[in-house]
C-alpha cells in the first residue's frame, strides 16, 4: 500500500481549468488569511464572498 502512495505522487497531474476558475485560484492565493465562500452553478464558481471584518468578543 504504500508503494501506491509514492507512485502516485511522481505522476504528473493536468488539469483544464474555465476562465472562472483561474479567476477564483488567483482570489485565493492573494488572501494573506480569511475565510471565502464560493458560489456555484451548474459545477463553475460564479461568485465568492469574502469576509471584510470579523470582531471577536
């Protein structure tokens, strides 16, 4: 089993990704921190919603 684990880290992934999805890569990685929500329709992120401020008590 943990022959399998090795073998599939050395395998190259490729992926496709839609306009909105490389959008939605290059919200997350500017976040330094914080929380998202996604919204999404028919299996495509159309919206996310970022949390401008959080007060803790």
């Amino acid at each position: 089993m943990g022959d399998d684990l090795v073998e599939s880290k050395s395998k190259e992934l490729s992926i496709t990704c839609s306009e909105e999805e490389k959008k939605l890569l290059e919200h997350i990685r500017s976040l330094s921190f914080g929380e998202i929500m996604i919204f999404i329709q028919a299996g495509k992120p159309i919206r996310i919603e970022l949390i401008k401020k959080s007060i803790k008590l």
